[in-house]
C-alpha cells in the first residue's frame, strides 16, 4: 500500500558522471539537479532534504563505484537520485514515510542509432502537460501516460520521440526526453536567433543542458555566429 504506488508520490532527477581523459570523474552542473529534485518534492508535498550532503553522498558512492563508470567516448554512467512515498496505507494525503536514494547503471547513447539526427513526429492529439499542472516537476506521472502516444508516433511515423504541442495553436514545448531549440534565420536578414519555448506556464521541464545553452548563447558576442538565445513561444506552422 505505499503511497508511490497507489498514488504517485514518487520523483526523481536524471543526470551523468563521465571520466576525462586523465581518468577523473566529472559530473555536470549537479547543484541545478539537486534544486530541480528539491522542487519536485516540494510539488508532491514532501519534506525537504539537505542537498549539499545528498551530493556529497553521490560523491563518494561515485568513487566507490569507479570501475564501473566508462571511459569510453559517449559513455557514461547514469544517475537516478530518487524520492519516494513509502506510507504503508490507502488514502490520498501527504506521504508520512520518504525514501530518498540514488540507483547508478552505465550507459551509452540514448538511441540505439548512436549519436545521429532524430526524427520527432508532432502530436496533435495528445498533451504532456498544462499549465498549473506538474509538467515543471520531474514527477513519474509525466512519463507514463506519454508511452502510448509514443509508440504510435514510433510505430505509425517511424519517429524516435514526440514533439509535445500545447493548446489550439499547437504551441511548441518540448520533446520527450529533452527541451529543443531551434536555430532560425531573421526575416530582416539580420542573422539568427536560437529560440526555445519559456517556462512560464509551468508545463515545460527546466533542463540543465537547456540553461546552460542559453547562458552560453546569451555570452556569445560574434556578429557572424547565432544571435543570443532568445525564450519565446512558436507554434508549428512558424
């Protein structure tokens, strides 16, 4: 009867370690993970934890398991840092119990096609998320309910991922297992502008990568390179 189970008091985060070439194991902006992490408890109504010392945890269990993270171009090991509700009773309220760990496998790309182009089908049917909704919380009931869509999109348009639309004018959100962006030339011909979905109606996940590409975009001061990272909403047919 525990509460992840019957009614999705579960999160996590999803993040990676990789070795450099002298060896060293890296993580990647893992502070933004544990803030992300520390929203989708709160968003579940779970207590908070102690970010630095669950990183540090991360940390040591890391060195511990070295042997087992690649050093292999492309690989790397995965991160689950996981919270869930643990309350061994039925009834819809706030988890008594947490169990907040952390599950590590390596891995290698995520398509089995390697590290190629992806081909996204744009779903004018199905909806991921909404505003007011948990669609900025790393919460598991985000992800089961798009499996269907997800191998009708596979199965009927030979795509390797959804493009998530919202609202009458499909509006451009995210990919399933990413944020986008695309890269699109001025109509004054200008130059052009790196332009991603914002998330100020609270239905896109923030990704790390996705701030991270917007603070390097937003620094680049070429004339001749793409214009700085620009949030905004587009629809399909743009």
């Amino acid at each position: 009867a525990a509460t992840a189970l019957h009614y999705g008091i579960e999160c996590f985060e999803g993040m990676k370690a990789y070795k450099d070439r002298e060896g060293r194991i890296r993580m990647f902006r893992p502070d933004k993970n544990m803030a992300r992490l520390h929203h989708s408890m709160t968003r579940l109504a779970m207590p908070g934890f102690n970010a630095d010392g669950f990183l540090d945890c991360l940390k040591t269990l890391l060195r511990l398991d070295e042997s087992w993270v690649p050093d292999k171009e492309g690989y790397s090991i995965y991160i689950r840092p996981t919270a869930i509700g643990t309350s061994p009773y039925l009834g819809v309220e706030a988890a008594q119990h947490i169990k907040l760990y952390a599950i590590l496998s390596p891995v290698g790309p995520y398509y089995k096609s390697g590290f190629k182009p992806v081909k996204l089908f744009a779903d004018t049917v199905h909806t991921r998320a909404w505003p007011g909704g948990v669609g900025n919380a790393k919460v598991g009931g985000n992800y089961g309910p798009t499996i269907l869509p997800s191998q009708i999109a596979a199965k009927k348009h030979d795509a390797n991922q959804v493009l998530w639309l919202y609202g009458a004018d499909h509006q451009i959100t995210e990919v399933g297992a990413m944020n986008i962006f695309f890269l699109i030339k001025k109509r004054d011909g200008s130059g052009n502008e790196l332009v991603t979905a914002p998330l100020t109606r609270g239905d896109i996940l923030a990704g790390v990568t996705r701030d991270s590409i917007l603070e390097m975009t937003r620094a680049w001061q070429s004339n001749a390179g793409p214009g700085a990272g620009v949030v905004k909403n587009m629809d399909v047919s743009e």
